[in-house]
C-alpha cells in the first residue's frame, strides 16, 4: 500500500493531515522558499499535539544546498535539537560546489541523525550524477530520497524515477513536486511506493483590515500576497488516501 506523506508549514496544518489520514507529516516553514527550520516553539507543539510520525526539515535558508561553515553548523546544533526532542525522522541534504552530495559533511551529519530515519530531500534534484548520488546516499544509510526524478514537476520526471526505483539497493524513492489527486495514478503505475504532497490551497486572511500599499518583501515587483497563506486541504488528503489504497485507478481530471 502506497504511503502519502504530507508537507505541513503549521501545525494546525499537520493536525488537519494527521485528521484526514496522512501517513506522514514534513514539518517546515518558508514555503515561499521551498521549506526551511521550523522553529524552536513549532517543534515543541507539534511534539505535544501530533502523533503520526513527524520530520522537520532542516535547512537554514533558500536557495542552494552548498552552506558556508557558519550554516553547517547551524544544521549540525538543529538536528541534535531535533533528536533531543524525540522526533522519529529528519530531512536534510547538503551539495558541494560540483553539485555532488558533500560526502565529508553527509557522515558528519548522519552520525548526529542515528536512531532517526532521514530523507534526503530534493536537493537530490539539484545533482550532477542522480545514479551515483543514489549510490552515495546508499552508502551512507539514507532511509528515503525525496525527488521529482530531477525535473520541475514529478510527473515530468516519472522515468528518471522508475529508473532510480529498480537501481535503489536501500532508500526509498518518494516522489515529490507537483504530487496531486489528478496525476496520483501515474506514480502507482510506476511502481512508486511513497509520494510527498502539499494537498492544499491559499485561503484568504481572516483580517478584515486590509492596509493597502504595504508588504513585508522589499521587492517592490513581488506577486505576494499578505492577506493569504497555504493551508493543507483535508479533504484532499483523504481523497488522495482513499486512492492510494484503493489501489491503482484512473483519477478523473475536473
């Protein structure tokens, strides 16, 4: 049976997974930015109110996956909060300037993850070699890679992934990035055992208050939008669950 592993950016996200049937929460801020570091007082909330399995991310910023020591550092003392903590799980990854995995600093932080399964995310997708990153991660004891099969959207990437699914001699391939109700029968086609989907929408300030003209990003051309944020969709969820373990079928397209 296919497992859904669901991006949270609230815990009041997560819990409304968790209600729809989730197998699986990655707990992270910044979707703006693709996910970063919960903070100190999410993690502490979702230990207290959540009870299927959560794992942070930890990533210090936007961007690339190549850190300076300062941010390698920053990683290491996250992860030893987060195992400290007790969560079961943790996402990380870190490229050098070749776009390869950073091997010196894989085992520096895999020894401070023992006793926690950790997905390797989609920095994956940013590698030069897939297959010998695949072979590295292997090596190293990675449990799962989160990956779109190295292209914008998973589905564009589905051979990539059937490719890196019959060469895995370890991790789990998870497939992730544009993962939705419609297209969930490809993957099950593919023999795609776990999937990595935000399963929500934007829904509109509860602010009736609206200051005109103003906006927390600096870029005076950003699209963004203050008076409203990404929520998970229950119902989504638990249609994508319902799916998933009726087995492989045909989702119609609205």
């Amino acid at each position: 049976m296919s497992k859904l592993e669901v991006c949270c950016y609230s815990v009041d996200c997560a819990l409304t997974a968790e209600l729809a049937g989730a197998d699986r929460i990655e707990l992270c801020a910044g979707q703006r930015e693709g996910g970063l570091t919960p903070s100190y007082g999410v993690l502490v909330e979702a230990r207290s109110r959540l009870r299927l399995p959560v794992h942070p991310i930890v990533r210090p910023r936007g961007g690339d996956f190549c850190y300076s020591d300062s941010e390698f550092r920053t990683i290491q003392y996250d992860i030893q909060r987060i195992k400290e903590m007790g969560f079961p799980g943790v996402v990380i990854g870190v490229l050098d300037e070749e776009g390869h995995i950073d091997l010196p600093r894989m085992k520096v932080l895999m020894a401070l993850c023992e006793g926690m399964a950790v997905t390797f995310h989609r920095a994956f997708d940013l590698c030069l070699n897939p297959h010998m990153a695949l072979q590295q991660l292997t090596d190293l004891g990675v449990a799962r890679v989160l990956t779109s099969g190295q292209q914008q959207q998973a589905e564009n990437g589905l051979t990539l992934l059937r490719e890196l699914i019959r060469a895995s001699r370890g991790p789990i391939i998870m497939a992730g990035a544009g993962v939705r109700l419609t297209n969930l029968h490809k993957f099950q086609r593919s023999g795609i055992q776990e999937l990595h989907s935000s399963a929500g929408h934007w829904i509109p300030s509860a602010m009736r208050f609206r200051k005109v003209g103003v906006s927390m990003c600096s870029d005076a051309e950003s699209d963004l939008d203050e008076f409203s944020h990404y929520c998970v969709d229950g119902d989504i969820v638990a249609e994508m669950k319902r799916v998933l373990n009726a087995g492989c079928q045909t989702v119609p397209v609205p």
